[in-house]
C-alpha cells in the first residue's frame, strides 16, 4: 500500500440538538495507523463525537481537518469516501444483495470498474466465509453475517480510517466474537481505527490510545495500560469499577 | 324475484339502455384515469417537497404544500367540485369532463402526496445514512435506496386511493354529468324500466367489477416487489 499521512485533527467540535448540548468542546488528534477506543457512560456523547467526523452530524460549531482540510460541506463526499464507517445496526441496504451492498459505492463513486469491484468483493467475502451469500438479501443474513459484511462494504473503498459506532452492541454474544476478530485482523494489518464499544477486554486488546468522554467532554486519554490500571480521574475509577 | 330477473334481461336486450350503462362507464374511467394521473404527478412533487431536507430554498415551498393538502383535505369534494364547475372554470363552452378531471385530480393530488410521504418516512433512516458514509450523493441515496424501498409502502395505500377515486367521480352526476351512476339514474326513470332498483344494481356491478380488478392487479404487483424481502431466518 503507498505512503499515507492519515491526519484527522478536530478544534473545540461542539453540537446541539436543539437546547440539549451534547458536545461540549472538543480537542482531538488522530494520527495514522492508531486504534483509538471511545469510552464513556451512555447519553456522554461517544456516538455523536464519532458521527461529527464524518459529518452525520453536522457539527455546530469547531473544525474538522482531514488531510490537512478544513470539512466542509462541499468536500464532505470526499471526506467520506475515505472514512469508512461502521453502524451499530449494520444498515445494510435492504432492497439490495450483498454483492450490490459491496459493489453499489465503488461503481457509483467511479473509484472501480464492475467487474474489478465485483473481483475484489468475491475476494472479501471468501476471506469472512461469506461468498455463498452474495447473492443474498441482507434480510436473509443473522446480525454477525451482516455486521461482517457492513465491515467489509466499508473496507470496498480502501478508507484511510475506519470509525465503528457501537458495532456489537445489536449482536448476540456468539457472533461478536467473529466480529469482533475481524476487526483485530483489520487493526493488524495497520488500519487506522476509531471504535465505540463497550467491550472492555475488547478495547484493552485492540487500543493504542483510550478516549474517555463525559458529559460532551474528553476528560482523560492516555495509553491503554496506563487508563485501566492507573486511571487518573475519579470519574474514570468510577466508572472502571462498574465495568469491569 | 322473476320480475327482477325479467328486469335484468329487459335491461341488457335493450341497446338503448346498454348505450347508455357503456357512456356512462366509459366517462368514470376517463376522469378517475385523468385524475389518478395528475394526482400522482402532482402528490409526488408535493411529497418530494415535504420530506426535502429544510433549507431557505424549500422553506417557502414547504409551507404552500403544507396550506394546500391542508385545504385540499379539509373541505369536501362534492365542495370543491362546486368551485371548480360554478367559480374557477364557469366559463362557457368549457369541457366540463376536463374541469371534472381537474376537480378530481387537485382532491387526489392532497391524499397521494401523504401517501407517498408517508411511504418515504417509513424507510429506515439508518438506509440514508450508509449511503451517505460511504459518500454517495442525496440523488442516488434517493433513488437506489428511499424510492425503491418506499415504493413498497406506497402501493397499497395507493391501491387505497385509486379506489377511492372511482368511486368518489360519481359525485359528477350532482353538476350534470352523464357518469355511470347518473346512467343508472337516467334508465330507471325510463319509461320502460320505471324502477331505479335494476339498472342501479348493474352500476353497483359495473363498479364493483372496476374495483376487483384493480384490487387484484395491486395485490399482483405488491407480491413482486415483496421478492427482495424473502426472509430466510428472523
């Protein structure tokens, strides 16, 4: 793969929902190849931060620098192209078989010819084990399969990050381990990596570097070892004690 | 019940009474057809307008639909056919089956447009957002992913309303308008049939059979779109 300098910087990103203020300011750098976990209680704005990357929501106020842009909105697609995202509830396209799900951005986007985009989908499904189902609706596949194959739709376009939204939190304990490992595989072959989860053991394994957000606020990051050993904030203690 | 019956072959031997059943039929299908037509044009834009993301540029246009459906909706039909016939096209010469097709049209224009809506509404926003992540533009989100699935949502309800307009053109006989049900009408105060109870009941049939068929072909093309949901396990 050639020489990449991933750079996502954002400045004092704040966000309203109406009066409700979910995000209070925030300051944040991502440099390439980091697998960055977000943690936090519910209702501290975890999803809302990683959804103002990539402009699902359109942030109130602050900066958003990808690649030493400012995003705007009319260089959102752009941006977009190259920040995959993963949902919590998958939302694979219903009215369209998995190899359409795959191949539907790379066609439309003129990043790939159909046949080159169908190559490389049949190449990703067979890694999962879920070439037999391309020509399958979504509604067809059990949430682990479609989780799979969302990772994989998001991976078509050979992003530069891969932001992940809760990916687990929908499934059924059986089939988060497979998600979970195919996410491992991915940060294993140096893929830059935002997640949101609430798989403790999970994030120990997987971060680089641990966010801990509450009330729309980064209120300790530091190094994974460092954050659930000697976390330095009684909040963070807090909540570590009733995660763990 | 023999009366009935001899009734019923007096009234189909007579091609003066046929003549007039086919006339009438013939301009119920023709206003319900011209109406549907517009009213699905026209409720689509109008649909299209009130799921439109709000901006400065659909603020104005978002609140005509909203005082038009709201209108449209809350007044009676036989009310503004009356408008239509006595103010707006009281002009001489004028077509009345054109001022009937408009009439009607307008009305369903109002419903459609909530059909489809709410068609567009029931699609999972989380289908919106997966195209947008992976950086596909509003236009093809739209039309690969919100219509085709919408589409699903709409045809019974549009079924609903098609029906609805059938049967609603019959109010055209109130400004004088030789429709399938003013046929009936015409036929029973005829000198021979002298009784509404007969050619009334054909119409019913007439109507009837109208409405089966159509009902039927929704149901046929509901089941084909449905394919893409075959669900295995869930």
């Amino acid at each position: 793969m050639e020489e990449r300098a991933t750079d996502l910087v954002i400045k004092n990103l704040r966000k309203s929902f109406g009066k409700n203020k979910v995000l209070n300011g925030i300051d944040f750098e991502l440099k390439e190849g980091e697998r960055v976990v977000v943690l936090g209680p519910s209702g501290s704005g975890k999803s809302t931060f990683l959804r103002c990357i990539n402009w699902m929501e359109e942030p109130t106020s602050g900066e958003i620098i990808f690649d030493g842009e400012v995003v705007t909105e009319k260089n959102i697609r752009q941006v977009r192209r190259n920040i995959g995202m993963v949902f919590q509830h998958f939302n694979l396209i219903n009215n369209m078989t998995v190899m359409e799900n795959l191949t539907l951005a790379p066609v439309k986007l003129k990043v790939m010819k159909r046949e080159a985009a169908e190559k490389r989908a049949r190449e990703l499904l067979r890694h999962i084990g879920l070439l037999g189902k391309a020509d399958a609706y979504p509604a067809s596949l059990s949430g682990g399969q479609k989780q799979r194959v969302a990772i994989v739709r998001a991976m078509m376009l050979s992003p530069e990050v891969l932001l992940f939204d809760e990916p687990t939190s929908a499934l059924d304990p059986e089939s988060i381990g497979d998600v979970l490992s195919l996410i491992s595989e991915l940060a294993e072959r140096g893929m830059t990596i935002m997640i949101v989860t609430h798989e403790m053991s999970f994030a120990k394994e997987i971060a680089t570097r641990v966010v801990f957000i509450d009330k729309g606020r980064i209120i300790e990051e530091g190094a994974p070892e460092e954050f659930f050993s000697h976390p330095k904030t009684e909040r963070v203690r807090e909540f570590l004690e009733k995660v763990l | 019940m023999d009366n009935f019956v001899n009734k019923i072959v007096e009234l189909f031997s007579t091609p003066e009474y046929i003549d007039s059943l086919l006339h009438g039929f013939l301009l119920t299908l023709q206003v319900s057809y011209f109406a549907i037509l517009i009213g699905v044009a026209l409720g689509t834009v109008i649909a299209l307008v009130d799921t439109a993301k709000k901006t400065k540029w659909t603020v104005v246009p978002k609140f005509i639909c909203t005082v038009y459906t709201t209108i449209v909706r809350g007044t009676p039909m036989a009310l503004q056919l009356f408008i239509m016939f006595f103010v707006i096209f009281a002009i001489k010469g004028f077509p009345s089956i054109i001022t009937a097709i408009i009439a009607f049209g307008l009305n369903s224009a109002a419903y459609t447009a909530e059909v489809i809506r709410s068609g567009i509404l029931s699609v999972d926003p989380g289908q919106t957002e997966a195209g947008l992540a992976l950086g596909l533009s509003r236009r093809t989100i739209f039309f690969k992913i919100v219509a085709p699935q919408a589409i699903k949502n709409i045809i019974p309800a549009m079924g609903n309303e098609i029906i609805t307009v059938i049967k609603e053109t019959a109010i055209v006989s109130m400004v004088g308008m030789y429709d399938l049900n003013m046929a009936a009408k015409d036929i029973g105060s005829g000198q021979n049939m002298a009784s509404y109870i007969v050619p009334m009941f054909v119409a019913a049939l007439f109507y009837l059979a109208t409405i089966y068929l159509i009902t039927f072909i929704v149901r046929r093309v509901e089941k084909s779109l449905r394919k893409s949901e075959r669900r295995v396990e869930e």
